[in-house]
C-alpha cells in the first residue's frame, strides 16, 4: 500500500488520524510504534525526526507528513473519500479549522498536561499546572455545550476535521473531568461521536491497548474488552 500510518494505539492524536483514514476508506498500512525500545526509536526519528507521531508515510507522492491536523488536510486533498473531511463551503471549513484548534488546544493539551503529570516523581509534580488543567477543561465543556445547541457535528451536519479532533479528546478527557450536568448537548455530541463507525472501530482496535492507560480504572465498561 501506499500509505503506512506509525502510531501508537493510545495515543489521541493517532485515534484522530484514524478515525479519519477510516472515514475517507483510505487503503494503509499499520505501523505500531514502540518507542521504549532504542533501535526502533532511532528508526522513527529518520521518519519523524522531532519524535512526532503519528507520521504518514506516502511512498506514491514521496512524502511523509506529521501533525494529526495536516495529515487529515493531506488525505482529504490527496485521498478523497465519498465526503470531504474539510467542508468545501468556506465558511463551514473555517469553522472545521477553528473547532479542530480548539479541541485540540483546550481539551487535548490539558488532558495531557494532567496525565504527563502523573509519570512525574512526587517532588516533581506541578498541582498548580493541574489544577489550570482542570479549569480549562470545565471551561472548554461549558463552551462547547453552547456551541452544540442546534448543531449535529462541530462544523454543522456533516462530519468534519474538527469530529476527528473532538472524539479522541473527549475520550480521554472524561476519563480524567467527567462532563458536568450542565453538559448535556456536549455528552449527546459525545454519544454520536461513540456511534460513528469510524471512531467506534478506534475504540475496539484499541481495546486490547487500554490496560496500559493510567487511568484504565475511569474507562467505560462498554469501552473495554470483554
């Protein structure tokens, strides 16, 4: 295949590059990173060389793209589905961009502030950072509850870049902030984001992943293998 995806099967912003290569039908191989291990880090760094994953590798065009948000971009130029992943009405694919950067800035990086804080040793743990963390999470949920009134999917009503940012995002984050009852349009959003096919294929590819998530202990039953 032309494609090859490196990736690791936990990692949100891999889960937001599958979910699109699932939504585009686009033929790719599976490359599993395992960073522990030295040889094969190296490896990826020849790829990848700031250690950025997920990389796509386009051995047709000759060409590698990093960052989760550019590689949608390229797929959808270059390996068009049956419906575009950037709305092809320009204010509709402003407000995809805009949603992709704030799923991303204010859900995905809070998240991994909080969990990044737990591999650190005690004395090395930033509570003022994650307690910010916290806060910018029940912000972003308040304002994205208001951004859902009258709308099926981040960009309108049809799925987008912005989708694929959102699922894995609010995945993990409810594992570590669960939405508030004040939430609930964002929940609902949530619960159609967990029936989309492509992102429910993520969760049970994932599923022999998750013991391996520190907060395992917070993920939904019906998330889990049997």
């Amino acid at each position: 295949m032309a494609l090859t995806l490196h990736y690791h099967p936990l990692s949100s912003y891999c889960h937001k590059a599958l979910i699109a290569l699932y939504e585009l039908d686009a033929p790719f191989t599976p490359a599993i990173l395992n960073l522990m291990d030295p040889a094969e880090r190296e490896r990826f760094l020849k790829i990848s060389p700031m250690g950025k994953m997920p990389a796509l590798e386009d051995t047709t065009r000759g060409e590698t793209v990093t960052e989760s948000s550019i590689i949608i971009e390229y797929l959808d130029q270059h390996y068009p589905g049956a419906r575009p992943l950037l709305p092809t009405d320009a204010d509709t694919c402003l407000m995809a961009r805009k949603m992709d950067r704030v799923f991303d800035l204010y859900v995905m990086t809070p998240l991994q502030k909080i969990i990044g804080d737990g591999f650190r040793p005690e004395d090395g743990r930033d509570t003022i950072g994650v307690a910010e963390a916290h806060a910018t999470l029940k912000a972003a949920y308040g304002m994205l509850d208001r951004h859902f009134y009258g709308r099926t999917w981040a960009a309108g009503e049809s799925f987008s870049l912005a989708d694929c940012a959102a699922a894995p995002a609010l995945f993990y984050a409810r594992t570590l902030e669960p939405f508030g009852e004040d939430n609930d349009l964002l929940a609902a959003y949530f619960e159609r984001l967990c029936e989309r096919p492509s992102f429910a294929r993520v969760l049970m590819e994932t599923r022999p992943w998750f013991h391996m998530y520190p907060r395992v202990d917070a993920v939904e039953a019906r998330f889990l293998a049997d």
